[in-house]
C-alpha cells in the first residue's frame, strides 16, 4: 500500500494547475462544468483509489481530505467570479497551486528563521511562495491573455501576479485552520481584480500627483502613529503598520479618507477601553491592554487602504471610496458592538439559535452591544457623506452594509471561531470585506 507523501501530495497540487491552461480555449461555462466535475470526482472517486497517499494524520482524524474538495471549489470560484477575465482565474490559481505547493516543500527543507507572528512558518517558505506564485501567476496569465477581449495591459499581465502573490502570501503565513486552498484564491483574487480596475489616464494621474501626495501623507501619519505608540493604542510594529496603511489612505483618497481612517480608529479604540475593569475581572478584556497590533491593523483597514488607493488608480472612484468607507465603518462600528456589548451587556446570545452565553463568548450578540455598533456606523457614515466621500444615499447603504458585515461575523465568529478555523483577526478581514462588497452591490441595485 501507498503511504502518505507530503512530496507526491504537494506535486499533484502543482501539477493541476496545467489545467489552467484550458482557460483559453473553454468558455466560462465550460470551464466551471469542469471544475465542478473534478469536485465530484475528488469527492467520490480519489479518496477510493488513492486514500493513504493522499490522507495526512490530521485528515484521517477527520476522516476526509478537506484539501481535495477546497481545491476544485476555489477554481469554481474563480471562473465563476471572473467570466470574461480567464487571465485573472488563471493566475489566481497559478499563485495558489504553485505558491502554496512551494511553502510547503521548501519550508520543510530549508532552515531559515521562523516568522514572528507564525512559529509554523518559516522565512524561507515565505519567499518561495512568492517568487513560485509570482512566476507561474503570470506565465499562466500571458498565456489566457489572448482570450481577454480588450486585451489586458502587459504590465498588468507581468507585474500584478507579483503583487497578489505577496498578498496571498501574507494571507497563507496567518496562523489559522482556514484551508490555504480557499484563503489564498481568495485573497489573490481580490488584489489581481482590483488591479484589474486600474488604466493609464488615472496612473497618469496618480504618478503626477504622487510626491506630494506622499510627502504631506508621511508628514502626517509617522507623528500620530509614535503617538498611538506613546499613548499604548498600538505596539510598535502595529503603529509601524498602521502609519503605512495611514499614508496608502492620505495618498489614495485624500485628507478626508483620513480623517475617517483616524476616527474610525479612534472609536474603536476609546471603545476597547471602556469598561475595562469588568472586561478584567470576566477575563474578557483585549490582550496587551488593548494595544492594537500589525494584525489586526491590516483585518480591519487593510482592504479599505487597498480600496482608497484605487479611488486614484482607477475611473472608479466612486465606487472604490464607497468600498473604502464601507471596509473602515465596518471594522470600527464591529469592534465598537464587540466592546460595549463585553462591558455593559446583559445577555448574551450566539446567532443563529440565539442561545445564552458568557459576555465575551465569540460570536456573542447582545442588545446593548447591536445597538452601539449601528450607532457606530451609522456617526461614521455620517461622517463620510459631511466629508464627500459619498454621496446621500451612501449613508444607509454604509450603516445597512456594515451592520450585515458585523452579523455576518458573529455567525462565524459562533461557529468557526471556537473551532479554530478562524481567528479574530481573519474574522475581521472578513467582516470589512463582505461590508465593502455588499456596500457596492446596494449601490448598484439602488442606481439601476
């Protein structure tokens, strides 16, 4: 019988990517005909003929290779996602096979220093995950190229692939039991469809605008973040990450972007610190004081900077302020609702049976924490619309997107988050983007 072998595990991983190469030819249709009959064959047919090779020791605990049906389910994704654009489905799955197949080997074998905040990961693995993910995300995203009509930039074609490598490179390094097989396709779809949005007159534009932009940006954000430093809101690489996230949203959208980023900021930190002696006692109370880390900077306003540097390097700059203000009130106004409902709840429930539980529990709801966290949201969007960031009828599409976002968050937050499957930080993230998507689709709905 075959035994397990991490090696023949991880070169079928790569090795499927040559299917990839079908994107030029098949339809979108097509192509997800295909991912979904390779999902039922993983799921019915490969374990049968191929089970002890394929089941690592946490899989046979589980009883199933998870990893086999992530897979076929994230290129669905893709395809499905990205119709007419087989270049960016291409690359994103490039990254994932061949990025995370390349951690995985090199990692094993190469001593280098650990990662500060992974122990499970390593330097070394790191960057091969990005020089692998970065290399067959482009090679397979010039070769769907000729099937993209207009035909994509080269330069988007050649260098974005390298950037999303490194984000879903980021991604995979977090110490987390999501499978890589959704998290980092996930994550480099986002960055390849964002850049996607990106055209010469706005980076004109933007290159033009840039020294200054930057100038005032680091002027203004390396002060305030020795600031939070000396006020113990961050930890120093938090307000190392947070001053870089800082000027990407000075740069990007503006002084009033901000603005908004500082207070959104500034609430949810005020609100960490509230009714910090009973958080205390309860055992509830934020690690390290509450002081904010590099983490949880980026789960929280990280895809809203991403957002505002869109708003200069793409005709969509409604659409991407819009997306950007969603992101930050929903990661503030989600924290606010967390921290008053830890210091002044009275019950506490977990969605969606809203069974009692401890203050603190996570996904936990209460009335009182629901109530602050809309108020939350809907001061912030108010803030924005005074601001011009977005328009009047941006304002309850931002409070109404936001509170999804966080309800959203506490079901995963009830149901994964105890589990391990996510952490606080991935929930986050998660919670700011599915806001930021829903705020845009609202805006859409309400134009037509």
């Amino acid at each position: 019988m075959t035994m397990f072998s991490e090696n023949r595990r991880q070169a079928l991983h790569m090795a499927m990517a040559a299917f990839a190469l079908l994107l030029r030819a098949l339809t979108w249709w097509q192509a997800a005909a295909c991912a979904a009959a390779a999902f039922l064959f993983n799921l019915l047919v490969l374990p049968r003929i191929a089970r002890a090779a394929l089941y690592r020791p946490g899989d046979a605990a589980r009883g199933y290779p998870l990893g086999i049906l992530f897979y076929p389910l994230s290129v669905l994704m893709l395809i499905v996602a990205f119709p007419t654009r087989p270049d960016i489905a291409a690359a994103a799955w490039g990254i994932m096979a061949f990025g995370d197949g390349a951690a995985t080997l090199v990692g094993t074998r190469v001593k280098s220093p650990r990662l500060a905040w992974n122990a499970d990961k390593s330097v070394a693995g790191s960057l091969a995950f990005v020089a692998a993910g970065a290399v067959a995300g482009a090679g397979l995203a010039w070769w769907t190229r000729p099937a993209v009509s207009p035909l994509p930039p080269m330069l988007f074609t050649l260098a974005a692939p390298a950037v999303a490598a490194i984000a879903a490179a980021g991604v995979e390094s977090i110490r987390v039991r999501l499978d890589d097989n959704i998290s980092v396709p996930i994550a480099a779809a986002i960055v390849l469809g964002g850049l996607a949005l990106v055209d010469a007159p706005s980076w004109a534009g933007f290159r033009a605008a840039l020294p200054a932009a930057l100038a005032w940006a680091t002027l203004v954000n390396l002060p305030i973040a020795a600031l939070g430093w000396w006020a113990g809101t961050v930890t120093v690489p938090g307000a190392v990450v947070g001053a870089a996230i800082g000027i990407a949203v000075f740069v990007g959208a503006g002084p009033q972007g901000w603005t908004l980023l500082f207070v959104s900021f500034f609430a949810a930190s005020v609100s960490t610190r509230l009714g910090l002696k009973r958080k205390s006692v309860l055992g509830i109370a934020e690690a390290r004081g509450g002081r904010r880390g590099p983490g949880n900077a980026v789960a929280n306003t990280g895809l809203g900077a991403f957002a505002a540097l869109l708003a200069a390097l793409s005709p969509h700059r409604e659409g991407a302020l819009l997306a950007m203000t969603a992101a930050l009130v929903a990661g503030s106004s989600d924290t606010v609702a967390s921290e008053i409902g830890k210091a002044w709840g009275r019950r506490t429930y977990l969605l969606p049976r809203l069974t009692r539980a401890r203050p603190g529990t996570s996904g936990g709801v209460s009335l009182e924490g629901t109530g602050a966290g809309i108020v939350a949201a809907f001061a912030l969007a108010a803030l924005a619309l005074a601001l011009g960031l977005i328009k009047g009828s941006g304002l309850w599409i931002v409070t109404a997107a936001a509170t999804a976002g966080s309800f959203a968050e506490s079901w995963l937050g009830a149901t994964l988050e105890a589990s391990g499957t996510l952490d606080n930080d991935m929930l986050n993230f998660i919670t700011t983007a599915l806001s930021a998507a829903a705020a845009v689709a609202l805006a859409w709905m309400v134009a037509r």
